[in-house]
C-alpha cells in the first residue's frame, strides 16, 4: 500500500485517517457516503474511485461500519 514513489496525499491511510476524522466530529450528524465523499474531495482533490478504496480499507481494518440507512459510522467492538 505505501511505497517509495506514492503521492502520500492519495494514499488511502491518508484518505482514511481524513475520513475517521470528519466522522469524528461530525458526531451528531448522519454522514453517508456522498456527504463524506464531498467534505473529503474538497479537502483533498481526490476522484471518487480513490475515496472508496479508503473506505474499503477502512471497512477491511473493521475501522467503519455502515447501517441500513447508508450512514457511516464508527464500527463497534
């Protein structure tokens, strides 16, 4: 995943610790992806296809969970 020659901007560990970070003080406000996915390419210019391989490594590391709804949230242990 991380290598010598990789833009560490678009690196999914950095698009993942972004997105932790918007669901973690956006505490109180349902997010799904689309909100996030928008709050996130503003902040870092990123394509959508990069955005949801964060979100798979994140789901993968059991970091998020997504309800019926749609809406992200942190997974529960």
């Amino acid at each position: 995943m991380l290598t010598i020659d990789s833009d560490p901007i678009i690196n999914p560990v950095n698009i993942g610790a972004h997105i932790l970070n918007l669901i973690s003080k956006d505490n109180n406000i349902a997010l799904n992806i689309e909100d996030i996915y928008h709050h996130i390419a503003k902040e870092l210019d990123i394509s959508y296809e990069v955005f949801t391989f964060a979100l798979d490594w994140l789901y993968a590391i059991e970091a998020i969970d997504m309800n019926d709804d749609g809406i992200i949230t942190y997974a529960s242990k």
